[in-house]
C-alpha cells in the first residue's frame, strides 16, 4: 500500500498546531449547513435547476466527501421517515452530474437506511453490520426510491459513466455484495410472514421489485469492462471471494423468476471468477469454490431449462384422489395454498379444473365399481365440500370472470354419459348408477344455495327443466344449529340423520355437531352426548362426511379428555347408566380410531399417561397374572365370578363400582383371556359362559367387546395346547355373533362393534380355516360379519385381491403397473376429451408401490418415465403429472395436527410424534442433492431431477410473489434491449414529476459497444468519473432558474 509521506507529515504538524480540532469543527459545520440547505430544498420544493445552481455555491463554501453527501440526502429526515421524497432522486442526479458523489456512496447510504434492515431484525434475520452501517433510523419503506435509483445506476453502468476507476470497481462490488445478503436476508424474513396481513404482502411485493432492479444493477457491474478486470488483479482475491459466496446464496432467490439470469450470475462466479485464479493454486479453504468447480455446483445453484408450464387435467385429478384415497385431508388452508402454488392466481382456471376434477374422480370411483366403498363420500364432497371451496375462490373473482361462467365451463365439459340429465336418467339403455344420477342437478341447487349462481340459471346449465327446488329452511348457519342443539336434545338427532342429506348444508351441519361434542364435554353432559356417540357409531359413512368439514382432533380431543379424567359422582346412585355412557363415547373414539388408523398425535393425546393413549396401544393385549397389581387381581377376580358365576349375584353395583371404568376396560382382554383358557381346558362350562356372554351383549357392556375380539383375533393366529384355545375362540365368537340380541338397541351396538373389529377378524378366522379346513364353523361367522367387512376400515391400504391383480403383470409387477398408470396420465393430459372416461386409477396404487418397492425404487420409476416422455415432446404434461404424485399427500404417513402444538404448549409432558416412512418428496431431495455427481453420467437425468425438485417445492411451499422484472427471457443486452428497460424504469419512476414521457427515461445509448453492458467506459468527457446518466438527459430542461444574485438570500443556515 502506498504512503502519502506528504500528506501523512501535514497531518502531524496539523494535530501539534491544534488543526485537527478546527478541521473537525469545519466538518460538523459543513454537515449541519447542507442538512439545512436540504431541509429548505424540500420544504420550498425547489426545482432541480435551481437546486444546482446552490449546490454549486453551497459545495464550495462547505466542501464534503462523497460519502457524507451521499448520507446526507439519502437518510431519514427530521419529520419524515416514512420514505425518501420523490424529489431526492433528482437531487441526487444533479449531485452526480456534479461529481459530488459517486456510485459507492449512493450504494452505501442506501444500504445503510434501507428498510430490509428493520425487517430482517424483525425475524432475527439480521445481516451482520459493520459500525459504519449501523443506523439509530431507518426508512418505514424505502424500496419505491431503491427501485428508482438502481435502474438509473444499471444505466449509468450501460454508459460506461458510474465505473471508472479502480478503486470505485472494488467498492462497488464490496457494496453490491452486501447488498445481496440484505435481500436475501429479506427475503426470508419475508418468508416467514407470508400468511400475515395484508401491508406485509404488500411491503414483500415492494421489496422484490426494488430486488429486481437491483439485479438488473448487479448485471451490469459483473458484465462491465473496468469491473472485470479490476477483479483480475491479485489484490482483489478477497473481493471475488466475497462476491462467489454472497452469489453462491443469492442465485437460489431468484432462480424461480428468472433462470436466464440466474445462469449468468452463475457463470460468472463459476467461470469468470475462477479464471482469475492462478492455474496452479492449492486447494484450501480460501479458495475451495474457485479450484474445484462441480464440488460446489450445489442443487440451489444448479441451472435447468425450463419448460412450458402445464396444468393437465390429470394432475389436480391425482392430488384430490390421494385426499380422499383414505381419511379425508382437505383441510381448507393446505388445499387454497396448494391451488394457488399450482395455477399461480388464475382463478378462473382453478374453478374449472376444480371442478371437473372432481366429477372425475366420482366417475373414476364408479368405472371402477368401487362406488359401494367411495361413493357416498364423494357425491357428498362434491355437493356439500366442493361449493363452499367455490365460494371461497369466488371471492377473488372479478368481472367479466364469474362463478356462474366458471360452473357453465366446467359443466360443458363434464361427461353426460358418466353423469346423466334427468330425462336420461329413465332411459332403460343405459348404465346409470345411483351414485352419478342426479349429481349435475344436486350440485347446481347446491352451489344456488350458497350464492354462487341465480336459481334461474339452474335450468340452462342442466340443459332441461327440473323440478328439483332449494331446501325449505334455506342455508343452514352452524352458531344458530349449535344454540338448537344445545337447547333441544332431539335436535341433536335429525341432524345426525341430515349428515347423509345432498343439499349444500351438510358442512354446517358437521361443524355445528363437531361443536356441540366440544359444548357437551365441556359441561359434561353425559347423557345426551351418549345419544349423540351411539348414533354417529353406528354410521361410519357418516364419519367419512365428518371428516370433510372437521379434523380428527378437532372432534375426537374433547372426547378423549372427558374420558381420562371421567370419576364417578360421591352421590352416584346407579353405575349401568354410567357404565353406558363412558362405552358410548368410547365407542366413538374406537370407531374413528380403527376406521382410519389414527394415531394419539392425530387425537390430540400429549400426556402418556392417558387412559385413552393406553387403550390404543395395549388395550388388546392381556397382561399376565405376574405383572397385575393386587388390586389389578381383585378386579379380575371380581369380574370373573360376576359375569359367569351364577351364585355370586351377578353385576351388582357393588362390583360395577369396584374398579375405575378406565381400569375395567384396560383389564378385558386379560379377563377375555383367561375365559378362553378356563372353557378350553374345562373349568368353565358351556352355560356359564353363555350366561356371561348373555351380560356382556348388554348395551353398558357391549363396548368392552371391541378389546375383547381384538384379544381373540389374535389368539386365533396361535396355535396353543393343540389348539384348544382356538377351538374355545371360535365358540365364543358363536355365542357372540350368531345369537340374536335380545334388542334392537343392543344388536345396533353390536353391529358398531362389529364395523371397528371385522376387517382383522376376518384376517383371522380365514388364517384358521387354512389351519382347520375341515372345520364348518367359519363360514357362518364370516358369513355374520359380510356386512360390516365394507364399513370397517378407510385407511388407503390395498385389499388382498387388489394386491395379486397389481402384482400379476408378466412384465414388471407393481413397478409395470406404474409405468401403465402414468403412461395413461400423459396421454390423458396431452389429448384431454370430455367424453372420455379419466385414466382408471387408485391412489391405493402409488402408496402399494411406495410400501412394497421402497420411495427411492418408486421415485426411479417416475423419473425413467419422465425422462422417457420428455424425449417424445411431452416433457411438460410429464413433468405435471410427477409433481402431483409427488407432491399428493399420504394418508398413511401424515404429520401431527398443528393443533397439536398449542396443547403441548400448555402441557409439561413431551410428545414424540410418530416416525415416518421416507416419502417420495423426501426421496427426490436426496436425489436433487446429488444432482452434480448425477450429471457426470447421465447430464438430461440430473436436469429432470432438478427441474422435478424445484417444481415440487414450489407446489408445495407457500407461493411467492412474482417478479415482473424477472420474468421471460431477459437478455440484458441494453444494445438490443434498451427499450425494454426503459419501460421499465419509467414504471419505477411513479414519484413526484416523474412520469414516462421524462426525458430522463430514455435510454438510447447511441453508437456505444454494449458487449459488457458497461460500453467501451467512454461516456461524455465532460462528466467523466460521475453518475452521469448520458448526455441526452433532458430531466432539467423546463425548470427555470430562481433569479440571479446570492443563491442562498432569504435562507437561514445558521
């Protein structure tokens, strides 16, 4: 470094003659007199003219560097820090034309009162600060005038103007660097407030344009001449490694919008900088990204072509298969931040497809003649769920868009042959069925119901007249069903009844029930929240349509509350009715429970201590006479000579109340246990178990038989002292199932418990029937539980028959059924036609073959077929047709409700939620994160995989405003382009005088070489070294001078 001896000799004599002191003083002095000048300028509103002819006057009187200038007029004013004042930037033109301040100190003074600061300390987001950056005041919203000022420097840079000499190249790239981790730290603050109000959106919008134009800045200084090849020098290496880094984080963030420009950031920090390295450099940590490029090609920074977007008919058909496939998991907030991530806000199109996907799944349910399992649930979604999600959508609709035209599109396209008009409905020819008759007609008078369409326009849709009208009491509204409810029992009743209804209210008839659950156990009112759980048990359909308004723990945590800390009453008079109401809500929970293979995270359990939590997860096993307790052995004892002593007096009182209801039930299937035993080897006889049997089919009893078959499923899949003990389940099971109940109450019960438990014992009694084939007392049982067999689970699994039907292909097995399954997608997608039937498909299919083959062999398979239909044109379709698969979700592996979190907040027990299985979206991750050694071998693979990644994430994370400078093809060319950028600039200049018509907007460049988007650094010499924006500018021209004499006569500056 070079020492000014001179310079360095008048410092010294100057501190020993007491200068310094006086320089300082003058400093300060020629501070506060510009901020006067400036405060005058802008109270007075000067003209930019005018405003130049006192700062000449003012800049020679008070002389200041650069830096201190550019602070000056750049951060808050006293009164105002809102935002700049639109006159600054033309102040800061002429300072510029004046060479008062240069490109650095605009950046810096910028930088440092830039409002990303405040957001980014918000969200402990903060870039690190150096003490010159620090500010005590920051701009509310400063990113208007950003905008404005770093497309007037991208221009100065295209001139060749703003970059002239080395030491402004170095500090200009030093402050284009900060300003890279500034907006990248923005950025994700902003991320993490995407769902808050409205002004954060709006300030988010702003900042990523101010973003924009300084990448458009940022261009030009890597493409600029003096810029390039100060950075080749040997003193720069601590720049270019600060600029590779703060790229290498800053790509990613606008990879999405633009990747044009983002490959040539990327290649400029992956090819330029690295060529100014020396060839023969160790590999280090100073120099780790320059020597070993592909090491570093991380998956943010990995550049793909891009494809046409494509929103083919069968991938939103995809995504609401897998939300229905099982329990279903339309939760209202992920499904609109799913749509609006896929369609980007084209309204009208989500309508539409929304739509249409939904007649195709209930039409792919029939064609598949799985409509005695499916279809109840999705006629009822797509009458009762599908218009509320309509409404929702309709509030962001605008004319001429209109729900009604919306629905007329959808409908026109809809195949009349899979759903009939009325007259065809009667036609004897054809293959109608009563799950697709009726259904246009149902969801017109639905979607009439709740607003979207006039009553009058019903008949044009359909195409025919009908006779059909609007429910007699109108739309329901869940606060005032709840009062209802809650004042009258009976109430409670015909809406249970109404849940099956497919007119349009059956949401507020679920969320209203779901409520007054809460209200009942809340209050605990036992009695009439029995009635309620006994009827909802015994309708698991109806649990489906449940499922569609509510979340399980939205229902099911009151529930499971109210039965942990359930105590019987000091005064208690009676324990059967007790004893009848704790099963009947238990039932309930049982019944949610086993249909959909809930978990305790999906019902809201935080404390392992729960009655409830053990129940689920050993409330099938005995546990032997050792581990009881002796109060435990009691108990048992008691039951025992209870239920099938003749001479002990039978269930008294006495020992109902004997043991906690919560104890009883978790000592079944020891009690159940030790009956097969005592019967097998003789010790009880065939009448007394009989009569035991006869107590337990009592309906206060008669839940306890959901543990009591569970424990006996199980027993029969043993064989244990020459199978004697299966031979005593068997007649068990007998005097169980095949004995009529004594009332319809009781066989209605019966049957509840029947729903929950027959899928596993069917598993079991034909596992002993292979055992004993000879044995004749199978069928009938089997026989006894057909019924209940297709209501007892909803859970995605495969059945055995359609296992062996997508395993039995000669050529592949379930990965060939894959390839058939997604082939059929693509074609569908590329050919769309009304009338032809969807692609026949089962989400049961992927999750099969995610179980059976593993996510990382599925996702291979995927991407052989992506990879094999992008070669034949249809990348784009294929590509659509992967994300949805990928990005659906799996019923069988969902994470814990976000409720959860609030009750663990409020609870000290910790909850381990359950592990899942690695999904396909993790899979491909893994497999995006190798995309670098992928690319050694296979370049079009790691492209795909990429590309696939990247569209995934977006479908599947919030969405993210888009850049309008960004977007397309951006060809920074400003030779061939510069109009384009003009445009641009001239709708950034929406501020005080400046319009399009501004002769500062234009940007003709003249006969400049742009190859380097800096020209060839010539420039008018008479502004040489400055921000000189060209010498066409023209801004000034009409403002006139304030008069001659003294500039500043009139003004108090002291």
């Amino acid at each position: 470094m070079e020492v000014d001896v001179d310079s360095l000799g008048m410092a010294a004599s100057s501190i020993e003659s007491g200068v310094a002191p006086a320089r300082d003083r003058d400093h300060n002095w020629a501070i506060e007199h510009w901020s006067k000048f400036l405060d005058r300028c802008i109270f007075s509103r000067l003209e930019p003219d005018t405003f130049e002819s006192h700062v000449s006057l003012l800049s020679s009187k008070y002389p200041l560097p650069a830096t201190a200038i550019a602070d000056i007029f750049l951060k808050p004013q006293r009164g105002n820090h809102e935002s700049l004042d639109p006159r600054i930037p033309r102040y800061i033109q002429v300072l510029a034309q004046r060479k008062l301040i240069d490109t650095p100190s605009v950046l810096k003074a910028m930088y440092k009162y830039s409002t990303s600061h405040v957001q980014t300390e918000k969200m402990g987001n903060m870039p690190p600060e150096s003490s010159q950056d620090k500010a005590e005041l920051r701009w509310a919203n400063s990113y208007a005038a950003e905008e404005v000022i770093f497309y007037r420097l991208t221009k100065a840079v295209a001139t060749g103007t703003a970059i002239t000499r080395e030491g402004e190249a170095l500090a200009v790239c030093k402050m284009a660097a900060k300003w890279m981790v500034l907006f990248t730290s923005a950025s994700a603050a902003f991320a993490q407030e995407i769902m808050g109000q409205l002004h954060i959106l709006h300030a988010k919008t702003e900042m990523e344009s101010a973003r924009a134009a300084f990448v458009m800045f940022l261009l030009g200084v890597t493409e600029n001449r003096v810029v390039l090849d100060v950075l080749g020098r040997p003193n720069a290496k601590g720049v270019r490694r600060t600029l590779s880094d703060n790229l290498s984080s800053f790509i990613p963030a606008i990879l999405h919008n633009s990747s044009q420009v983002a490959s040539r950031f990327e290649s400029f920090r992956t090819d330029t900088l690295a060529s100014f390295e020396p060839v023969d450099q160790k590999k280090d940590d100073t120099n780790y990204v320059i020597d070993d490029i592909e090491s570093t090609m991380a998956l943010d920074n990995f550049i793909v072509s891009e494809l046409p977007s494509a929103y083919s008919r069968a991938g939103l058909y995809i995504y609401l298969n897998a939300n229905l496939v099982g329990r279903p998991l339309i939760d209202d907030g992920i499904f609109f931040n799913y749509l609006q991530n896929r369609y980007q806000g084209d309204v009208r199109s989500t309508t539409v497809d929304l739509i249409l996907a939904s007649f195709d799944v209930l039409a792919n349910a029939v064609f598949r003649s799985e409509a005695q399992q499916d279809g109840h649930l999705l006629r009822s979604y797509l009458i009762n769920k599908l218009p509320l999600l309509l409404v929702t959508l309709a509030a962001s609709t605008y004319p001429p868009v209109t729900p009604l035209q919306c629905i007329r599109d959808a409908l026109n396209q809809v195949d009349t042959n899979s759903f009939p008009t009325l007259s065809a409905m009667f036609d004897d020819t054809s293959n109608n069925t009563t799950f697709t008759d009726g259904v246009r007609q149902d969801f017109c008078f639905s979607c009439c119901l709740h607003g979207l369409i006039p009553e009058t326009s019903i008949e044009s849709l359909l195409g025919e007249i009908t006779f059909q009208t609007l429910p007699q009491a109108g739309r329901y509204a869940k606060e005032a069903l709840v009062e209802e409810c809650m004042g009258d029992p009976e109430r409670i009743k015909r809406l249970i009844g109404e849940i099956d209804n497919m007119d349009g209210n059956v949401g507020a008839v679920c969320q209203a029930l779901a409520e007054v659950i809460g209200r009942l156990c809340t209050n605990k009112e036992t009695m009439t929240l029995k009635g309620l759980c006994s009827r909802l048990a015994k309708k698991p359909l109806s649990l489906d349509v449940m499922l569609l308004f509510n979340k399980p723990i939205t229902i099911l945590h009151p529930l499971c509350e109210l039965l942990d800390n359930w105590r019987y009453e000091e005064d208690q008079g009676e324990y059967q009715p007790v004893y009848e109401e704790f099963g009947s809500v238990l039932l309930l929970v049982l019944a949610f429970v086993y249909r959909y293979n809930l978990s305790t995270t999906d019902l809201g359990i935080v404390s392992s201590d729960s009655f409830v939590a053990k129940f689920m997860n050993v409330g099938h096993l005995n546990k032997p006479l050792g581990e009881l307790t002796e109060q435990e052995v009691g108990y048992l004892a008691g039951w025992v000579h209870g239920l099938f002593d003749s001479e002990s007096g039978g269930l008294t009182d006495e020992l109902l109340s004997s043991s906690p209801l919560q104890d009883f039930y978790l000592l079944i299937p020891t009690l159940f246990h030790h009956v097969v035993l005592a019967f097998g080897t003789g010790c009880l006889d065939e009448e007394s178990l009989k009569t035991g049997v006869e107590y337990l089919a009592n309906t206060f009893l008669l839940p306890s038989l959901v543990p009591a078959m569970m424990h006996m499923s199980n027993l029969l899949w043993i064989e244990l002292h020459n199978g004697i003990d299966q031979k005593a389940v068997i007649r068990l099971l007998q005097l169980i199932l095949l004995t009529k109940q004594s009332s319809s109450e009781a066989q209605a019960m019966l049957s509840s418990v029947l729903n929950i438990t027959a899928i596993p014992l069917e598993h079991s009694l034909r596992s002993y029937q292979r055992y004993d084939p000879k044995s004749q007392a199978v069928e009938p049982l089997l026989k006894s539980i057909r019924d209940n067999i297709q209501l007892s689970r909803r859970t995605a699994s495969a059945t055995h028959n359609e296992l062996e039907l997508w395993s039995s292909t000669a050529t592949g097995g379930l990965v060939d059924m894959i390839r058939t399954v997604f082939k059929g997608f693509v074609a569908w997608g590329v050919h769309p036609d009304p009338i032809v039937m969807p692609t026949s498909y089962s989400h049961r299919q992927i999750l099969t073959a995610l179980k059976m083959l593993g996510a990382r062999r599925l996702l291979g398979v995927i991407l052989e077929e992506v990879k094999d239909q992008t070669e034949k044109g249809n990348g784009s379709t294929a590509n659509d047709v992967a994300t949805a698969l990928i990005s659906a979700p799996d019923v069988t592996s969902m994470p814990p409700p976000s409720e959860l979190s609030l009750l663990v907040g409020s609870s000290s027990h910790p909850v381990m939620p359950p592990q899942r299985n690695t999904s396909l979206r993790g899979a491909l991750k893994w497999e995006a994160e190798d995309c670098k050694k992928i690319h050694k071998s296979d370049p079009l693979k790691a492209e795909i995989i990429v590309r696939l990644y990247r569209k995934v994430e977006a479908q599947l994370l919030l969405p993210e405003n888009t850049e309008t400078m960004l977007q397309g093809d951006i060809n920074m060319d400003l030779s061939e382009n510069a109009a384009a950028l003009g445009d641009a600039l001239a709708a950034a200049a929406q501020s005080d005088g400046l319009g399009p018509d501004d002769g500062n907007m234009s940007l003709d460049l003249g006969g400049n070489d742009m190859g380097h988007l800096g020209g060839n650094g010539a420039g008018d010499a008479g502004h040489h070294g400055s921000l000189d924006f060209g010498p066409d500018n023209d801004m000034f021209s009409s403002l006139n001078a304030a008069g001659s004499g003294d500039p500043f006569e009139g003004w108090d500056l002291s």
